[in-house]
C-alpha cells in the first residue's frame, strides 16, 4: 500500500533515483562513439590491465571476487551505474577533456541533469514550493567570451537540490521542475536567478553506492553546490558547478568534482533577506 500513498522526499531510495537516472541517461545515450578498433582495444586492453594490476598487488581472494560479482550486478538491478560512475569516474573523463580550455572551469555535470526546464528570461525566480525552506539567495551572473566582452543571448541553465538535499524529478512529491530553470542572458551579458540556497548533499547512500562507501570508511557527502550549463553561439557549451567557501565538504567530496576557482563568497543582501552573490562565466571559442 506504501506505494499508493503520497511520498515526501525524505521516501527516496537510491534505487528508485536510480532507476529515474539511468531512464534519462538512456533517452540521451548514443549506441555509438566512432571510436576505431585500434583505440578500442588499446582502451580496453588498458582498463582490464589496471584491473590484473590491483588484483595482483592486493592478492584478491575468491570470496572478494564474489563480493565484486554480486554487488555489480546489484548495482545494475538497482538502475545505479549513472550514480555511481558520475560520482567515481566523471570528474577523471572531463579533466581530460576541458582542463587545457581557456574560459571558466568546468566541473561533473552529475547524474540530475534534465533538459526543457523552464525559461525564465534574463532575471527571474526558479520554480519552488510555496514556503520553500531555506536561506533566499540571489545568484547574478555574467556570460562573456575568453576576452571579457558581453554574450547577449547566451543562456544559463540552473538545477540544484534544495535545502535537504533532494533534486526534482529524482526525489518523490516535488514539483516536476522546482529549483530547475533557464536563464537568458540580456543586452550587457547579464541575468539574475532568485532562489534557494543549497544544502550540503548526500549522494544516495541506501544501496549499492553506499554500500562500497560504506565499506571503504569513507562518507557520502558532497559540498553544497549549484549545477550550470551555460551556452552561447560559437562557444564551447560549459558545464560546471560552483561551491561555498569554507563549506565543511570541500576537500572531502566524495565526487572529487571540486576546483579552486568554483568557489562562490555570498554577503548578506542589503535590500532584502538572504544572501547574494554574482560570477563570471567567461566562454571559450568552439573549436
Ligand atoms: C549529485 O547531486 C551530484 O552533483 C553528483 C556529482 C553525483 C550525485 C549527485
Ligand atoms: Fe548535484
């Protein structure tokens, strides 16, 4: 019966925000990469090689092997491998891939994505719950080229969980976009998100994820951060997320999707309650 009751965030399990992230990674996933055969198997032939290495250095026992058999394919039944692997791999893949570009930092794009949120026009509030709890935050930004000059147009697109720690659309009894929103940058490059702030995160720990964290020791937790997709014509598109100074999880993220330069300083608002803050988004050209 649980089921056909109202659920509240705090019912969500890893495995049903499990099952929502690997849904909508599948809509998007291509079948192929044009990756020829030559680098296929240097790749795979590496991966597996690494592997061989760890077994051999830690003399990995029959019963260990198990472990890893049973709780792979667990993490597969329970729809986590998006999770798990934008929390253990992404953040290696878009190091590689984006560290060298000029223009702002970019960081894990995570696995909560979700395209179409709603326009919000060059300053607006993001969609939220009547008495949405929290700290009110406005967050102002500004879209320019690697040289500095305004992108009028560019857009900015804002999700983040709320101050639980849930995201819409992976936690039940949310709106279907709350805290999700686009932005458009006007005439001088600039735009204004109303908001929340977020809390610090926990990834969801309920299931396979958190079993291995929790075998290893480690903990959960993820600073506080807001995720952006900022786009503009002629401009790589740059996926980031920006942090809180001094937040207690930033040299424990357990996605190592931290950087020095996403770090935001909010002061309290002079005209009104909260906080506020503003960032440059500097883009760089399309290659
Ligand atoms: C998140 O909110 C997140 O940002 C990452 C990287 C992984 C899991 C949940
Ligand atoms: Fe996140």
């Amino acid at each position: 019966m649980t089921s056909q009751m109202t659920q509240s965030p705090s019912d969500a399990k890893a495995a049903e925000t499990g099952a929502n992230a690997t849904r909508y990674f599948q809509k998007k996933a291509k079948a192929t990469t044009g990756t020829d055969q030559a680098r296929a198997a240097a790749i795979i032939g590496d991966a597996l090689a690494a592997l061989h290495g760890v077994i051999e250095a830690h003399e990995v026992t029959y019963a260990e092997y198990d472990v890893l058999k049973a709780w792979m394919i667990q993490v597969g039944e329970d729809g986590e491998w998006p999770l798990w692997l934008d929390v253990f791999i992404e953040h290696s893949v878009e190091s590689v891939n984006n560290d060298s570009r000029p223009g702002s930092k970019g960081t894990i794009e995570g696995p909560f994505y979700i395209p179409g949120a709603p326009q919000l026009g060059s300053e607006g509030t993001l969609p939220m719950r009547d008495g949405e709890p929290g700290t009110p935050f406005i967050f102002r930004g500004e879209v320019t080229d690697a040289d500095g000059n305004a992108l009028p147009g560019a857009t900015v697109e804002l999700w983040h969980c709320d101050s639980e720690g849930f995201y819409s659309q992976f936690a039940p009894g949310l709106p279907e976009w709350n805290l999700r929103g686009v932005f458009t940058a006007d005439e001088s490059g600039a735009f204004a998100a109303h908001t929340m702030m977020p809390a610090p995160y926990q990834i969801p720990h309920d299931g396979s994820t958190g079993a291995m964290i929790a075998a290893a020791g480690w903990h959960p937790w993820r600073p506080a951060h807001f995720h952006l997709k900022v786009q503009a014509p002629g401009h790589e598109l740059l996926t980031t997320q920006l942090y809180f100074e001094a937040d207690e999880y930033l040299d424990s993220d357990i996605a190592g999707a931290v950087k020095p330069e996403l770090m935001l300083t909010p002061v309290d608002r002079t005209d009104g309650e909260g906080k506020e803050v503003s960032y440059q988004f500097r883009l760089c050209p399309e290659a």
